[in-house]
C-alpha cells in the first residue's frame, strides 16, 4: 500500500509548535510528510521561540525542503502532491481568510490549490477569538464541503472565554476520518477532564 501523502500546514501559533512538532514526528513514521509553513510562522522569532529552529525541525522531521513561498505552495494542486492536508495548528487569520476566499498567503495558497482537486483539508484551530470575531467563519466552513475540523474546545472557559482549541492528539484519527469522506465526531469536546 502507498503510504499517505499528507502536507502539514503550520500558521503562527507559536505556543503551539511545541505540541505539533512530536505530533508531527509520529505521523512521518506512517506518511509521506511535507510541511507548509505561512510566512509569519516561519519569519517570527517570538518568546516561544526562533523562526530558524522551527523551519529546520520540520525539514528534519519530514526530511524535505519546507513549503514556505506562494510560488512554492501553486504547484500542490497541478501537481497532485497531497492526499490531504492539514493546517495545524490553524490561526484565526488564516481561518478567516479561508472562510473568505482570500489566498495571499503560502498556508491560504496551499489550501486553494488542494482543494481544486476536491481532496480533503483538514482544520486544527487554535485561536483566542473562535467564539467570538471568528465564530462566524467557523460555522461557515463546517458547512464547507471537503474541509473538516480536528474536534476542538474550550480551553480556558474563565480565563479566555472565546478561545478554542483542536485537540492535536486526534489529528491522526480526524485525517484517517477525511479521507473517507467523515468528519470526526463529535466536533466540539467537552471539557478537559
Ligand atoms: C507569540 C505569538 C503567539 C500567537 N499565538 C496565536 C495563536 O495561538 N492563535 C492565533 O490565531 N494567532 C496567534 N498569534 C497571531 C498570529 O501569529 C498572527 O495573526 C499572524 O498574522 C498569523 O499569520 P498566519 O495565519 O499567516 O500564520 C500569535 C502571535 C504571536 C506573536
């Protein structure tokens, strides 16, 4: 059996990129792994970390040259290069604009040129506004066809009342979902236990 072509998008949450790199590291064992990093994931260096590191984890990980450019990302869709591709983790503005129709950016880019194909993308959010400025844009692409949700939560219902995060942890499950044509459930988690 060929193994699973699958893109893993990684937008700027940076507090994030602790937790998808050994996520990404497992999955590599069972696919054929190249990343896509948006132009602000890997161009900050932030308090979580420096922008260099990032990009040359995933370039060992998936042991291939980082999707960082549009340029770089058109060629996804003509060329038939993923099954399936994840953005995780997702930013709200890469969110928003995938809800729009926007694709000026190498993450956007990417999804648009996937998605000609009618094959499946796969959303991890993690954003602080999911129930509020974005909650919209939320709803607008579970009603998507061919985009489907890494199952999400509250994360901090007192302290940050509109964030909500994909468990990571079921992106392995919410792919092998997509790719028989089903969305994970259920989509919204409770709370952590
Ligand atoms: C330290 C730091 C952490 C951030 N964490 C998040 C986050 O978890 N979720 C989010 O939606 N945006 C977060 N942002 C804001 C995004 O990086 C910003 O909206 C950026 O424009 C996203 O670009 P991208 O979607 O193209 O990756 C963070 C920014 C910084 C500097």
């Amino acid at each position: 059996m060929p193994k699973t072509k699958l893109g893993l998008a990684v937008c700027g949450s940076f507090c994030t990129f602790s937790k998808i790199m050994p996520i990404a590291e497992a999955i590599a064992e069972d696919c054929e792994l190249t990343a896509i990093m948006s132009e602000n994931a890997a161009g900050m260096d932030t308090r979580f970390g420096c922008a260099e590191n990032a990009r040359e984890r995933l370039r060992e990980i998936t042991g291939r040259d980082v999707i960082c450019t549009i340029p770089e990302a058109e060629p996804i869709g003509p060329k038939q290069l993923f099954d399936v591709l994840a953005v995780a983790p997702c930013t709200g503005n890469t969110l928003a604009k995938l809800a729009n129709g926007i694709a000026d950016s190498t993450v956007t880019m990417a999804c648009k040129s996937h998605l000609r194909n009618g094959r499946p993308v796969v959303i991890a959010i993690s954003t602080n506004d999911a129930l509020g400025t974005n909650a919209k844009n939320i709803g607008e692409l579970l009603n998507r066809k061919n985009i489907y949700f890494v199952p999400f939560r509250q994360d901090d219902p007192q302290g940050k009342p509109n964030s909500m995060i994909s468990d990571l942890s079921l992106l392995k499950d919410t792919v092998a979902a997509a790719l028989e044509g089903r969305q994970m459930e259920p989509v919204i988690l409770g709370p952590r236990g």
